[in-house]
C-alpha cells in the first residue's frame, strides 16, 4: 500500500495507517521502520529503532540518527531491499 507522500518525507513500514509505504506482507518490518527525509534539497534516512534494524549498502545504520543518502545507495528494511535513486 501506498499513499501520498509527508510533505519533506516517506514514512515506510508495516502499519498502513501511520506510514505512506506498507510493506504489510513482510513481519521482519516494523510498522513504523524508517523515514525517508528531505532537508535542504538532500535526502536522509533515519532508522525508527526497528527490531530488525535498517542498513546502507550492507551497513547497519545506528537508530534515530539521519544518514545522508546518494543515488543508488542499497537500502534494507529487514531483509527487504530497496535502491535509492534520485
């Protein structure tokens, strides 16, 4: 499920009436995982404690801080794997 996107971010996770992306078949994702930011023309994610932790290119990411993204980094929820692409 999807829907529309926070003004200056993505909420992703498994609870679809708190985030904008659900990955609802998937109990390895948090309900509310990571967000997606976008400060001064940049993007961060921030990992929202999550059980199963977030990762950027295979390295975990500490919680609650925001790690800068770039194009084409490797994003994982969980064992869910997403691009980055501007």
């Amino acid at each position: 499920c999807y829907s529309n996107e926070r003004k200056g971010g993505v909420w992703i996770g498994k609870e679809k009436n708190y985030v904008d992306y659900c990955i609802s078949d998937n109990s390895a994702v948090s309900r509310s995982h990571a967000d997606i930011i976008k400060k001064d023309n940049e993007f961060y994610i921030v990992d929202n404690n999550s059980l199963n932790h977030t990762f950027l290119n295979s390295k975990q990411i500490p919680s609650s801080q925001m790690q800068k993204l770039s194009d084409y980094m490797i994003i994982q929820l969980a064992d869910e794997i997403f691009e980055f692409r501007l």
